[in-house]
C-alpha cells in the first residue's frame, strides 16, 4: 500500500516544484502471502534463514508423475517437478467480504487472494477501511495466469452460472477490491509478463504524481493450480531454468470441489469498528 504526501496536482503539498515528487510517495503497509511464508515477518524469516520452500508438486494439485519425463520436448510432458505452492488457498471467508458461498465458488482464487492481502495490507498500514469508501484509491494489481478458469470449464457447459463472467474473468481481480471497500480511483489488473506486478507498482506511483490517486494498492499474484501452464511456461522458452524449481513457480491449489474451496472453518480478518483508530488484527 503506497500513499502520496502530493496535492492533487501531483505536486508537494504547499510546493509549485514537482521535481522531487517521488519524495512525496511512502509505503505505508505491506502484505503477502508465498511458499512457505504467510505473512512478511515469515517471509523475513525465510529468508534470513537461507530456509528452501521448493517442495514436490502436491498430489491435490495435479499428478506430476504422470506428466513428468526426463524427455520435456514429448507432448504434454515436462521435467518440472517441485515449485513453491501456498497452502490453504481454498479456504476463504466468503461472508466476511459480502459474498454468497455461490459467488465465491465461481472467483478465480487470486480475486480471493487478492481480496485478502488487500484487507491485511490496510490493517498494515492502520488504515480503516472505512475512511477510504469513496476516496481516490487506486488499486493496480499484476496477473498472468487464468488457470482457475481452465478448470473450471472442464466441466462442461452446464458449469456456467451467472456469476461465470465476474469469476473468472482476470480484469475483475483489481475491481473486486475496488467494490468492495467502495473506491473511486483507477483500477486496473495489468498482464504485461513475467513484470506484471512490477508494472503495476509503477503505474500505481505514476498515478499517485499524476494526482490521479490519493493512496494505492498496488502488487501481483500468481496461482498456478493446473498443469497447462507449467507445461506452457518452459515450452515458450521464455523463463529461464533455475535448479529444483519450476520457471513459472507453480503456487497453490484450487480444488475441483469449488463449494467447499470457498468456505472458510474460521476467519482471519476482523471488521475494526467505526471509531478504532488502527488494526484491530
């Protein structure tokens, strides 16, 4: 979450000089969610540890034997056999963000992904939810992947429902934040490739100097969740092979039984009231 200390001009406030507006723009909070880390501190920690989160595909992701071969130029088969995946991607509170458990179903996992890290990342930043409904808040968010998709139509015609379009469709990933805490400013997901995310931050600050925004989300996410695009990735030859991992970084599951990838035992997030000043996580 980024914020500008700029008037709406895009210059400093109480300054005709926007020379030095990128002093104007902080990040305020900062969420996350990757293998092995499930929030910044874990990923801190991670890190610092020198700690691997490469792992053997997940047998509820897809059957990596019977798509792996040494021999990668073979139709439908890959080398590619470990690659770092989140856990629990299937549960979500879907009441908690004003969702039926129909609606929730049918999302993309990266719209509830996204939704999520969303909400953490302003209780980073002891921001209200509230005090932002109607305000030039930008949110740019990065993707590449519509593997939810993928698997979705697997099953056929009968599986379209009303909610097909708004679920599935990634340019809804950045909207559904934007709807959901009622914000005024640009939203946009952006697939410009492996940069997306980084595209997305940019565009985020352009907007802030610009006077477009007052805050901004900006950030990526990327869930590979059927074997198409880990197959796709190497065969474009456009990633390039790091031992032990997959170039495309498969990250974690949706599972067919989409009903229960949408319900939730318990819920992390907690609405602060009206009159709290901070989070309230």
């Amino acid at each position: 979450m980024v914020e500008s200390g700029l008037n709406g001009t895009g210059n400093r406030a109480g300054s005709a000089d926007s020379a030095d507006s990128a002093d104007g723009i902080a990040v305020v909070g900062l969420a996350c969610r990757l293998p092995g880390a499930a929030d910044p501190a874990a990923f801190w920690r991670l890190l610092s540890e020198g700690a691997d989160a490469i792992t053997d595909v997940p047998p509820d992701r897809w059957d990596g034997d019977a798509i792996a071969d040494a021999d990668s130029t073979r139709p439908g088969r890959t080398d590619i056999r470990r690659g770092g995946f989140l856990d629990r991607i299937g549960h979500f509170d879907a009441g908690f963000f004003g969702l039926s458990p129909k609606e929730a179903a049918a999302m993309d996992p990266q719209q509830r992904l996204v939704l999520e890290l969303a909400w953490e990342a302003l209780e980073d930043a002891h921001t209200r939810a509230e005090s932002l409904r109607s305000t030039r808040t930008g949110v740019f968010v990065g993707a590449i992947w519509d593997d939810y998709a993928t698997l979705h139509y697997r099953s056929g015609l009968t599986a379209i429902s009303p909610h097909t379009v708004t679920g599935l469709h990634r340019s809804i990933i950045a909207n559904r934040v934007s709807y959901f805490l009622g914000l005024n400013g640009p939203s946009l997901t952006v697939d410009s490739g492996q940069s997306s995310s980084l595209v997305s931050v940019h565009l985020a600050c352009e907007s802030l100097r610009k006077g477009e925004s007052t805050i901004a989300l900006a950030g990526g996410v990327n869930l590979n969740i059927v074997p198409e695009s880990t197959l796709g990735a190497p065969s474009s030859a456009a990633c390039p092979r790091t031992a032990g991992a997959s170039p495309s970084t498969p990250a974690p599951t949706a599972t067919s039984a989409a009903r229960a990838a949408a319900s939730s035992s318990s819920s992390r997030w907690h609405r602060p009231s009206r009159t709290a000043t901070g989070s309230t996580a």
